[in-house]
C-alpha cells in the first residue's frame, strides 16, 4: 500500500509565504514525475508545478517566479516554495507521485492541504 502526505498548509496574509510538503512511503519505488495541483472552490484541479526525476521543472503561467519546486529523491520528497501570495491562489493543494509499486507506473494522491490568502 501506498501512502503520500501532504504538509504546510494554512492561512498567510497576501504577500506572505508558504511552503509545502509531500512525502511518499510503503510499497513504491522508481519515482518519475513529482506534481502539485491546485482546486478552488467552483473550478477544476490545474496543474501548479512539477518536476522530473531529472530535476526539470514546469510552472503554471500563473505562479512563475513566485512558485518553486524541489524534490528529495533520498526521502522521497517534494517541495512546494510559495511566495507573493495572492488571494486568488487559495484553494486545496494536492501532491502527485508517479511510481512503480508492482510491474507499472501509477499515480498516487495526497489528501490535499488547504492553503488560504487573505487579502
């Protein structure tokens, strides 16, 4: 069975900042891809970040050069640096982890962490 937390979450005055967290543990191995997505209230789950085993990064257009993301390959762990916090980048957060646990690759969930900006 497989287990990914998220941590980090919470209230910050815009402008503030945050940084969250994501570990993978039990029965997975051979990490690929690494992700957070974001929902708000009435919209759809976007992709945030992500970055490759490799260490190559994506960002939404929305959180370039505020956002950063990081990955420990020896914890299987990956990072999500917040600054310039909007009001508009409230919503759940959600960790992504691709890996194998058995023959193929999946892709396994946190529970999500709620970030909330105020304005």
């Amino acid at each position: 069975q497989v287990h990914v937390v998220e941590f980090g979450g919470g209230l910050v005055q815009a402008g503030g900042s945050l940084r969250l967290s994501c570990a993978a543990s039990g029965r997975i191995f051979s990490f690929t891809e690494m992700a957070w997505y974001r929902q708000a209230p009435g919209s759809q789950r976007e992709l945030v970040a992500d970055i490759t085993s490799g260490g190559v990064t994506n960002y939404a257009d929305s959180v370039k050069g505020r956002f950063t993301v990081s990955r420990d390959n020896a914890e299987n762990t990956v990072f999500l640096q917040m600054n310039s916090l909007k009001p508009e980048d409230t919503a759940v957060y959600y960790c992504k982890i691709t890996g194998k646990s058995g023959l193929y690759y999946d892709n396994y969930w946190g529970q999500g962490t709620q970030v909330t900006v105020s304005s």
